[in-house]
C-alpha cells in the first residue's frame, strides 16, 4: 500500500514538474506582482512575415494611458529559425533619457552567427537603421478579450460569447521590430522581460 501512494505520488509530482517546465503565458496586468512591475508585464506577441519582412511586435505595461519606459528593465524577443529551441537571434530593447529627459530606446541585434549590432533612435518615432526599423511608444491594446462573455461564462457554466472587446480604447506600449525575412522554413518566437 505504501509503495502503491509513494509511486501515486512521485507521478503526480512528476506530472506537475513536467506542466511547469513548459508553462507560458502573457499578461494583461492581472497578476498581483506584475501590477507592481508595469514595465516588465509582458502582454502579447506577435510575429509574421509580410512583403518579405519579419515583424514582430510585443506589447508590455498593458491597460496604461501612457507610455511606460524604464531604464532598469529589459525586453527581449528570441528567435530560433533551426528547431533545436535555442535562440539564433535576441533582441535586447532598453530605454533610457538623453540629458533633456527625453526618452530613447536601444536595440541589441544579437545574432549567434554574426554578433551583436546596436541601434537606436527617439521613442515614438519610426527609426530606421542597417536595414532594420523599429519603433516604440503608446498604442491602442490589439488584444481583444471578451471580459462580458468571460464573466457571463464563469456565472452561468456555459459558454456566452457576447463579440464586445473589454480592451477595445485600452492602450498597452509595444516595441516593434522589421527586418528583412529569414530563409527558413519555420521559426519559434518567444519572449522575456527582466531587470537590469
């Protein structure tokens, strides 16, 4: 009986190990510790190849009326175009204010095969630099959430889908970045966020 609980246990314990070892999430300011931490609260991300171009786009500081930039958090987005689930590209967002106090953002291209190559320009502001664009600041939140269906859903037990974003006039701050298109045939994106 003791060994049939010791191994009910240790699958169960195994069970948990393997749903946290995989868990990935994005945020809209729901969580307690991410509300302290606005600009490290990771919205959402968005990836796809238009006209030859990668772009990617991810939303942080959701549910903000302005732009949220700090010195002393980092954003990155990582690419793997080989499979093998290990990044062969980084990029590395950082903002910080020039001597006016006006607000800047760096990007960090960093590539397994060529090195790193820094860019940066003004927030707010498309920039454009080595073949890449990019832009941070203030939008309008992409993401749309049915929070009246989502309630109605949780009261009721079944399923009430009313077509109405609750985010719709939110706005979140975002980074987005374009460069031209890798050539492989499939790519994984993902995203992180962390203190300097």
């Amino acid at each position: 009986m003791k060994r049939a609980i010791l191994a009910a246990t240790l699958v169960a314990v195994a069970a948990v190990a393997a749903v946290a070892a995989v868990a990935i999430a994005a945020d809209h300011a729901e969580a307690p510790l991410v509300q302290a931490d606005p600009a490290a609260d990771l919205g959402d991300l968005y990836a796809w190849v238009d006209s030859g171009n990668l772009v990617l786009i991810l939303t942080f500081a959701p549910l903000s009326e302005t732009a949220t930039y700090d010195d002393e958090t980092i954003l990155g987005i990582h690419v793997d175009y080989n499979d093998d689930q290990t990044a062969d590209e980084n990029l590395w967002f950082r903002f910080g204010q020039n001597g006016s106090g006006d607000w800047g953002v760096q990007v960090e291209l960093e590539s397994s095969s060529d090195g790193s190559l820094f860019i940066d320009g003004p927030v707010e502001t498309v920039n454009e630099e080595a073949g890449y664009s990019f832009w941070a600041g203030n939008a309008d939140d992409p993401f749309f959430f049915d929070l009246q269906g989502f309630s109605d859903s949780l009261s009721t037990g079944t399923i009430a889908f009313t077509a109405t974003d609750g985010l719709a006039g939110t706005n979140t701050s975002a980074v987005v970045f374009e460069s031209p298109a890798p050539t492989a045939d499939s790519m994984r994106v993902w995203a992180t966020s962390g203190r300097l």
